[in-house]
C-alpha cells in the first residue's frame, strides 16, 4: 500500500485519530488499575505500619495538626486485645536533598521510645541518599528515647552517625523522626 | 534482510550506548547500581518493542510531516500503560523500577528507533530490532551500573565485597562520565580489531 499523501486534510485527520486512540486506551485502562492501585497503596501502607510497631489486631486512625501551622500528622495507633501497643506517625521533611518530601513511618512505643522507623516515599541520590533504607542507618533509632537522645546527626551536636556524603538525608531524616516525636508528645500531653 | 544479524547489532556494532550514543541521559543518571542500570534496561526494552511493533503496523497510514507527533504520543501511551499497569499488579516490582518508567519517554532510543528503523521496515524485522536494541542496551546500562557500583560502594547487585565506603565520586554524576567514557574508549578499540 502506498504512504498516504502529507496533505492539510490528512495529518489533520491522521493526528485527530491517533490522540483519540491513545486518550481512549488511557482512560480505559486508568480506570480498569484505579481500583488496584489504591488497594496496593493502603496495603503498603499497612506493611510499613506493621514494621515499626509491635503487632496489633486492630488500628485506629486520625490525623492530629501540630502548633505551626504545617501540614497535620497521620496518627495509627495498633491496638492489642484493646491495649494500645504502639503509636505509627507518618512523618515528613522537605529538607532532603531532591525537592520530593521525605515521608517516614515513625512507631513509637507507649512512653515515647522508638520502636522502628521505615521509609515510605523518598528520591535522594541513588547510591548515597537512598542508604536511609539501609537498617545500618535506621537502627540507630530503634528503642530510643528522644528524651535522653538528641535526633540530630553529629556535626550538628546530636547522636546519629549521618551517612558519608549525604549528611543533608540524614539531617532530613532526623528532622522527620523529630516532627514525629513533637506531635506524638503533644499528643500525650493532650490525652492527660 | 537476516534476522540474526539484526537482532545482534545491537550488541557491539551498533550498541545503542557505546556506539550510538542515545539516550545518554537516563543512561548517566540512573547506573549508580548494576540493579538499577538492569532494571531501566529491563523496562526499555519492553517499551521499544511495543512502540517498534505498532509502528512499523501504522507507518503507511500516517503522513510523513505528523510522524514525530504520531510516534511520541504513541510512545507516551505506552509508557503511561506500563507505569498504570505494574503499579497497580505488581506493586513490589513497580516500587523497583518505578523512577525509571518516566525517564524512558525521554529516551531518544525510543523514538530514535521508531523513527529510523521501525518506520520503514516490516512488522518482524521492527519487533527483533526491538528486542535486540533494548537488550544491547540493557547489557551496557549493566555493565556501567557494576562499574560504578564495583569502584562506588565496594558491591556488585547489592553484594558487598569491600566493607566500608568506596571511591564514592564513581556513585555520582561526574563518575558516570568517567567510567562512560572508558567504556566508549574499550568498545571502539574493540571494533577495530573485531
């Protein structure tokens, strides 16, 4: 067959054809994964929620706007045979080294010490940044008091050990386990 | 034309990164690890031969001023399918390779073969050329990414072979450039003599 002709009337149509195709293909198939999606989202979700706090048979959700004005915390509070075993806050900084916010879920246990951290979103450096999913980095912070143990890395007088090269995810690290930490205290202080 | 040929060009002589030189720029940013250069070759190459295939079926359909515009909308799409479709059936592989799917609409391998082979050559030939040039570069993405990893992080797919840091400059940027230009130096020493 021969090429058809690249006259006015046929890119038009030719155009008009294949972004039709292409929108109807899309539309179709983002609503066949919508569904999906989300389910994959909240049980990833859940799965982090899992790590970082003892287990738990029953979770409680609720969000809780800190003094500052800045965006509110998601509290999850995993409840045991109706005993409240573990508070996980996802957390945020936009300090990190790529302009996407670093999300953390934090799990504290009652009284406040860190039982376990998990990353959820972050885009740091691959290679350098990204060692903040290493267990190396974030045990440091497992069964912590944030009372009695500073969540800063040590150049800036705390006591985490930053990564090599990526002192500014580190930071950002620490800074969203702080955030954590401050609203969960409220919180508790709230409660009394 | 012979298929074996075909599919082994892309290999050594016309490898898409060392020789061709395309889609330099996820190439670049994304080898700090052999995984994550395997993984963006990985995602490629099912990119290009779907975007191959249906190609070369509408190249005699769509008149040649609109081309480039049929090709990328028709590579988007692809791409955005892709990206819906792991991420909503298989989760744990799409939080792998997830950053990489956006770059490859930026890939100009992709519309690169798309525009200078699938175009103007049959159904087969396209889908073979396709496959061969996704896994050529999906060698040479691996390759760097296990350079850099080797000198970078002491590791190799997350191995670790030397504790402790490496020679960090070969994870960022400027050794992307380094070990890239090496590597280009090797396969043209390597052509000649072939």
């Amino acid at each position: 067959m021969a090429k058809v002709e690249s006259s006015f009337k046929n890119m038009v149509i030719t155009l008009f054809i294949v972004t039709l195709i292409a929108s109807l293909s899309l539309g179709g198939i983002y609503n066949l994964t919508k569904g999906p999606i989300a389910v994959a989202k909240k049980k990833a979700q859940e799965a982090a929620i899992r790590e970082v706090i003892p287990e738990f048979d029953e979770l409680k959700t609720f969000s809780v706007a800190p003094d500052d004005g800045s965006d509110s915390l998601v509290f999850n509070q995993g409840f045991k045979a109706g005993e409240l075993v573990g508070t996980a806050i996802l957390s945020y900084s936009l300090k990190g080294y790529d302009p996407t916010p670093i999300k953390l879920m934090v799990g504290f246990l009652p009284g406040g010490v860190i039982d376990n951290t998990q990353v959820v979103q972050q885009k740091e450096t691959p290679g350098l940044g990204t060692k903040l999913e290493t267990p190396e980095f974030r045990n440091q912070f497992v069964n912590k008091n944030p009372k009695e143990f500073i969540l800063k890395v040590k150049n800036d007088g705390g006591d985490i050990d930053a990564i090599t090269a990526a002192t500014i995810s580190s930071r950002a690290f620490c800074e969203a386990v702080e955030r954590a930490y401050v609203s969960y205290e409220k919180y508790t202080e709230d409660q009394k | 034309m012979n298929q074996w040929v075909n599919f082994t060009k892309g290999f050594i002589k016309e490898n898409p990164v060392f020789t061709l030189l395309l889609g330099l720029c996820p190439t670049l940013a994304v080898t700090s690890s052999a995984f994550n250069g395997f993984g963006m070759g990985i995602a490629t190459t099912f990119v290009l031969m779907c975007s191959n295939m249906v190609v070369s079926l509408v190249k005699n359909y769509i008149p040649n001023k609109v081309r480039i515009p049929s090709f990328i909308v028709i590579i988007a799409s692809f791409v955005t399918i892709v990206e819906l479709v792991m991420q909503a059936y298989a989760p744990s592989l799409f939080k792998a390779l997830g950053i990489f799917i956006p770059l490859i609409v930026v890939n100009c391998l992709v519309l690169g073969r798309a525009e200078g082979f699938a175009s103007k050559q049959s159904f087969l030939s396209s889908l073979i050329d396709g496959l061969g040039m996704g896994l050529g570069f999906t060698f040479a993405l691996t390759l760097l990414g296990s350079i850099r990893e080797m000198l970078g992080a002491g590791s190799i797919f997350g191995f670790k072979f030397i504790p402790g840091d490496a020679i960090l400059v070969f994870i960022l940027q400027p050794g992307a450039f380094i070990v890239l230009g090496y590597l280009i130096a090797m396969f043209n020493r390597l052509k000649k003599s072939a």
